[in-house]
C-alpha cells in the first residue's frame, strides 16, 4: 500500500478509543494528528499507548508509528485474531476503558476472544464491571452476539487498583443482525448491583435502601442485589459503589452508575443514581446515551440492507455528532434522521444503510 | 431584519450534523434555536459559513480543551445537577407511560 494520501487524517485527542475501533473494523489506515499539540504534556498518555499496545495484540498485522513527541498516530489495521491475551491497565484508567472498545471488535474475530484485564475496575468517567455486565452486553445480544460474558475474578478500586476480570466472548458472527426497532420498549423490571471493596458491607445496604425510596415511586419491581468483597480479591483501596439497570420484556435496558469517593455518602450516591436512571429512561428510546454508539456502530457495519433504530431527540448531542462524523468519514455511510410521525413524541428513526461488511477471517475459514 | 429571519429558520438536523464546518456544538443550539451564545455569528451565516475554514482551526482547539462533553472517551453521559433531577422528577409523569402497570396507585398515595 503506498503511503501518505491513502489515510483517513482526524485531528485531536477526541475519540481516541473508537476511530481506532472503526478503522480496525473498516480496515482502513488513519492518521490521528495534533494530539493534544497546545498542551502542557503533549501527546498521547499512558492509557492510551496502553490500548494501542491492546489493539495490537488482538489483530494481526497491525502497523502503529507513533511519532517522537507522541502527537501524532500512523495505525495501520490487520485482521482481528482475538486469542488468549492478558492485558495489565494503568492505574490511570479502569479496565473499562479498555473492556468498551473490544466489544466492538470480539465479535467478527478469527478466534475466541478471552481476555484478561488486571488494574483498577471503577472510576467515575468510564464503563464499570456491571456497566458492561448488564448494559453493554444486552445490546450486543440484540445483535446477535448472544454468548459473551465478563467474569469478575478480583474488584479493584481506585486508586491502587487490584482487580482482575476475563472477557469472553465466544460467538463469532460474520456480521450484526440488521435492526429494527420503531418502538419504545416497556421496562417491566429494575435491578441492580450494589459493591463494595475493604469497607463496612453497611455502606451497600445504605445505598440499596436509598436507592430503593426514590424507585418506589416506579411502581415496578425492584431488585438490587449486595455484592461485598472481603479479603484477597477485593483488590488494594477501599472503595464502593452503585449500578441500576432498568429491563425491558425485549431485552433492551437502559442504565446508570456512579462510584462513591472518600468523604461520600452511601445514601446520596443511591439517590443520585436512581435519579440519573430516570433521567436516563426519559432521554432514552430503544437505547441509552451509553449504549448508542455501539448500536450505531453495529449497525452501520451490517449487512446492506436498511437498519432502523428508534432514538429521542434529547439523544442527538454533541457526542452523537462526533460520532456520525467519524463514522462518516471512515465508512462513509449517512445516517438519515426521520421523524416520528405516527405518534406525539418528537423522537426520530435513524435509519442507516449498512455497508456490508464480513468478517475477514469468516470469508477465508 | 434579517436576524429575525434566521431566527425562525428551521434547520433541519439530519443536515445540520453533517455540515463538518460548524462545530458540534453550534449545531445543537441551531437546531434547538438558542442562538444566546452569539447572536452576531448566526445573523451573519453567509459570512461565517466563507470564514470558517479560517476558523476551523480554532474551534478544533476549543474542542480539545475545554468542550469535554462531546468527547466519546469519556463513557458516562452528562446529568443536570441533582437538585434540578429531584425536581424533573417529583412527579413522574413523564415517563410513566414507560412502565410496565401504570403506577397511578403509588401516585396516588404520595
């Protein structure tokens, strides 16, 4: 492949994790320029060589020229091989960071993907162990990735860390099941997971308790379960914290979380997320803020044929417009907003043309 | 005269997110009309539209510093404050169609 103008240029530190997922999924080489150039500390931070490091063992071929200030990125993709890999995080960032952007790869991978991730496993910017558990997978099920699952060995809180968790995921598709979705699902259930690491185990019912007064007013079924950590696997710090997942009878959820710090109160952490987990369900059609791009993700690689997907207007955001640009420029491929008209809600259907993409390794095998 | 005009102009958002020289932001607050932040750049499309690759530069800069919000790296998604969350949601109301059995009685009983 000859050189310079056969790159897909993007500018910035924005979006690090998934232009580089997308261009893996494309096959595409892209230039990533300007990273954080007019900053103190240029260039790229530890977790971020850590997930190109990552990147780099699950694909085969993969070419990454890192410049010598660190601002600019040359990542030229191979196939996605997946395998038995371990991966130890910075403490900087949680094993989410780097759990979220291999779901959008696993799935049209060579081989199995199980991987195990050492480092901390909660922080307040990124997907937590149950995020992922309970919110992140059920959207990939919809897709038709059904046997994935992330086992949690050992919790970790920040800072220190200390926890371990293995990604597996064991279907192998071509491609994600086209999707069609013109609903707003019913939520018929609210569960959830409260945990905590090296602190008094009345820290989690306080919040479960908290959690459970403002949810009340739902009138739906609640269940939140108290996961206490002791001794060897509970990881280095102390730490504590609270996720919510609201089910649907179609296997949609919506989500929220949050982790307490030092100084926090359990029974406002509780409260504070089941208060995020309405709001979260009003903003939300079939699919959450959290869970959108990896929906849209699917579904623009799927087959060509039209995918429809339900989405609210409180969903368009400044991340979806990121999102729709990059995706545009790597793949191409529009998404078109249409208005709902058949009933009074002003949610819109995007609907998206998938660009028939096959799992490379599926076509030789 | 013409502000006005712009102002009751309905841009069309499917379009809007597209149009790579306006920044993410602006095009949200287009499309949902608050043009409080600079009313002077949306009187003047035309112009800004001419001068934007001038620009371009400078709002990719703002991006990066401070318009954190857009930022996919960062997983979990913007909330109002809590406060103003207890108040959305002293009655539930809004999304209480979303449930499966209406709550009316637990409403009822508040």
């Amino acid at each position: 492949m000859s050189s310079r103008g056969s790159y897909v240029v993007f500018s910035g530190s924005q979006n690090f994790r998934l232009r580089l997922v997308l261009a893996t999924l494309s096959g595409k080489a892209i230039k990533i320029e300007k990273i954080r150039s007019n900053e103190l500390n240029p260039g790229l931070k530890d977790h971020e060589v850590s997930f190109l490091r990552l990147l780099e063992s699950v694909t085969n071929g993969s070419a990454i020229e890192i410049s010598y200030t660190g601002t600019t990125v040359i990542y030229r993709p191979g196939i996605i091989v997946g395998g038995s890999v371990t991966h130890n995080c910075p403490n900087g960032k949680p094993v989410g960071y780097f759990v979220e952007p291999m779901l959008y790869l696993a799935p049209f991978s060579k081989k199995k993907f199980s991987i195990i991730f050492r480092g901390c496993t909660a922080s307040h910017d990124d997907a937590g162990l149950e995020a992922i558990k309970w919110g992140m997978m059920p959207v990939m099920e919809k897709f038709g990735v059904r046997e994935c699952a992330l086992h949690t060995l050992k919790r970790g809180s920040p800072p220190l860390g200390g926890g371990e968790v293995h990604l597996v995921v064991d279907s192998l598709i071509a491609q994600p099941l086209t999707m069609h979705e013109l609903e707003r699902p019913t939520i018929s259930s609210i569960r959830g997971v409260a945990y905590s690491t090296r602190v008094s185990p009345s820290m989690v019912n306080r919040m479960i308790d908290a959690a459970k007064v403002v949810l009340k007013k739902v009138g739906c079924e609640v269940n939140i379960t108290a996961d206490v950590w002791r001794g060897e696997n509970s990881g280095k710090s102390p730490g504590w914290g609270i996720t919510l997942v609201a089910e649907t009878k179609k296997g949609w959820c919506y989500f929220a979380e949050k982790i307490g710090d030092a100084g926090d109160v359990p029974e406002d952490i509780g409260n504070v997320v089941a208060y995020h987990l309405l709001e979260e369900i009003s903003k939300s059609a079939a699919v959450s803020r959290d869970q959108l791009p990896l929906a849209l993700v699917y579904m623009v690689i799927g087959k060509e044929d039209i995918g429809r997907l339900r989405i609210t207007s409180n969903q368009i955001d400044e991340k979806l417009i990121n999102l729709l640009r990059d995706i545009k420029s790597i793949f191409g491929t529009e998404v078109f907003l249409k208005p709902v008209d058949y009933d009074n809600t002003d949610d819109f259907i995007a609907t998206i043309k998938g660009v028939g993409f096959t799992n490379t390794s599926k076509k030789i095998a | 005269l013409n502000g006005k005009i712009n102002h009751r102009r309905k841009w069309d958002i499917g379009k809007l997110i597209y149009m790579d020289n306006i920044s993410p932001k602006d095009c949200i607050q287009r499309w949902k009309g608050e043009d409080a932040s600079d009313e002077a750049a949306e009187s003047d499309i035309e112009e800004e539209e001419a001068e934007d690759n001038f620009f371009q530069k400078r709002d990719q800069n703002n991006d990066k510093t401070h318009n954190y919000e857009g930022d996919l790296e960062k997983f979990v998604p913007y909330f109002e404050t809590i406060e103003k969350l207890v108040q959305k949601f002293s009655n539930l109301d809004a999304i209480k169609d979303r449930f499966l059995g209406a709550p009316s009685l637990g409403d009822d009983q508040n």
